[in-house]
C-alpha cells in the first residue's frame, strides 16, 4: 500500500530577493514546485518494519499534471493519475481501481488550501539543514498543536523546494514513518508514453463520488450518518461508495482532513454471521477503530493518533430510514 497523499496549487508570493524563504513560505514552494517540475526519481518508504522501493514521474504542461508510480520489489503495483483521476493497478492483471477526486492529487506532499486556518492546528518552523539524494535541502518542522494528530518533519530541495524527504512523528515524538528520494532529477519534459501503466487489466473497479446517489442519503443529498464528535479543524472532505461484488454488501467511504492528516470512516451493514470488530488496533503508523451501530460496522483509521479515530467511531450517528 502506497501513501497517497492530496495537494491544491495557491497562489504564491514570493520572499524578498536574496532573503531567505521563512517556513510558511517554504511550505508554500513546495506545494507550487509539486505541481508544476518535471521530475523522476526513486524512493523509498518505511513503514511497519518493512520497506519499499518505487519510482515516481511527475510531468506538468498546460493540460494538467499527470504522475506515475511503480514498486521495484515484491509484486508488480502501479498507481497512474491524471490530473484528478487516480487508477491503482494490481500485477494480476485483473484488478483496477479508478478513484475520482474532488481535488488534486499529489504524492509525496500533503497540504491544504486555506494555510491560516493550518496555523490554528499546526506550529511550522525552520529545521536547519540536510543532505538528501546528493541535494542539499532545508528542513521544515511540522508540529501538531493538540494532541490530535501527528507531526511532520520535511527535508525540502534548498534549489527548486521539492519534497526530497518526510519523517512522520506520532505524540512521543518517535518517528514512525519515512519516504526518501535516494534519487531525484528534474527534467525540461516527459514523454506522455512514459507515464502510461505497462501494465494490462481485464478488470476495473470504478469508486465514484456519491454525494446524492449514495444509499445513506436522500433525494436531496443529505447525508443521514452523522459524526457528532471530532477534533477541531477536520471537516468532510469525500464521501463515495465502494460498490459490492455478488453476494457482498456495498462499503460507504467517508474521508475527513484537516488539511494536512486525513481519517477514512468505512460504514457497511453487517449480516447475521459477520464477526464484529469492535475497539481499537494499529497498522503501523494507521490507527484503526471499530464499533457498531445500528447494525452496522464502522470501521475508522488514519495516520493520527489512536484518541483521533475512538473520538470519531464512537459519535457516529444514523438519522435516516431503516435500511
């Protein structure tokens, strides 16, 4: 599994000449190079005790910006986006998964579009400085200002202010995630041919966006499940339906950010001989809760703090029809 990570191009002022960039403005460089440099690099991610190795290209031109990424160890995985379409495609040659966005996609970085309300939840400061993939960079602390969500800790190319390394740090202070470019190089172009999947699919799976055609809402749109408690600064973000194979019932989605962490909320209908999942595990830097309502499963997790995800499984509400 590969972090997928949302990012929105603003408008950007930038420092005076010849001053050096604060980390506010480092952020927002970031965010600008992100979207419009070619480049192609390797990365690698740790996490959970393991690590993968991928290679990322990112081409930009006046169509939209597009990305392709493919692990180099275990078995053949793919994610290509174009603009705001991300299609993941599994080696077996059967399975695609189109996802349908309401913003823009961008991995390796994630940041919001209002960065004065970021500030409310998030301290940002200058790190010092660090050499990663033979670039010399500067480092941008992220630190959470409640006990919420997790911190950041960014190695940012001193030359174009691409994201060349991020370190995510839970409330210890431990570090519990990595990605690193071991090599990064911008390029004038990239062929189109080069950012198309090499591999084929017999099968796709479409998760669209269902604001009004989703079963937990009515006519009009109105969303009957109700989160009635979660930390200041989230707010939904996306809500899509995962549609059943035979036999299997369909899987709301409700995503919720900040702007910077998101948390993912699955709601679908038990059947008499499921096993309920109830209270809390963790998959590495994902915490993950479970609880039931109304017969149904809630299953909530995201890269925050385990607080995070109990706060939100445990004020889901249902206010609509009997299902």
């Amino acid at each position: 599994m590969i972090k997928v990570i949302l990012v929105a191009l603003i408008p950007l002022s930038s420092p005076a000449a010849g001053a050096e960039p604060t980390a506010f403005e480092y952020l927002k460089l970031m965010q600008e190079a992100a979207k419009s440099i070619n480049y192609q690099g390797t990365f690698v991610y740790a996490h959970d005790g393991q690590l993968e190795s991928m290679r990322i290209l990112h081409k930009a031109d006046q169509q939209g910006d597009y990305e392709r990424i493919f692990h180099l160890n275990g078995s053949a995985r793919e994610v290509v986006r174009e603009n705001n379409v991300v299609t993941c495609i599994l080696s077996d040659n059967k399975s695609v998964v189109i996802n349908k966005r309401q913003s823009g996609n961008q991995l390796l970085t994630l940041f919001p579009k209002d960065f004065d309300k970021f500030t409310h939840y998030y301290d940002v400061q200058m790190g010092g400085h660090g050499r990663v993939a033979n670039r010399d960079g500067v480092v941008v602390i992220v630190k959470p200002r409640d006990q919420f969500r997790y911190g950041y800790n960014l190695w940012l190319d001193r030359e174009n202010s691409l994201l060349l390394k991020s370190e995510l740090v839970n409330e210890g202070g431990h570090v519990i995630e990595q990605l690193m470019f071991t090599e990064i190089n911008v390029v004038q172009d990239i062929p189109v041919s080069e950012i198309r999947s090499n591999l084929g699919a017999a099968q796709s799976v479409e998760h669209d966006e269902l604001f009004e055609q989703e079963a937990g809402a009515d006519d009009a749109g109105r969303l009957h499940w109700k989160i009635g408690n979660m930390p200041q600064g989230f707010a939904l973000t996306d809500h899509q339906k995962q549609h059943a194979t035979e036999g299997a019932a369909s899987v709301q989605h409700m995503i919720l950010s900040d702007g910077l962490a998101s948390v993912s909320v699955y709601i679908e209908k038990l059947a008499p001989s499921d096993k309920k999942f109830l209270g809390s595990s963790y998959m590495g830097a994902v915490n993950v809760f479970g609880a039931v309502v109304n017969d149904f499963q809630i299953t909530v997790l995201g890269e925050v703090p385990k607080d995070t995800v109990k706060m939100v499984a445990e004020s889901m509400t249902y206010d609509g029809p009997a299902q």
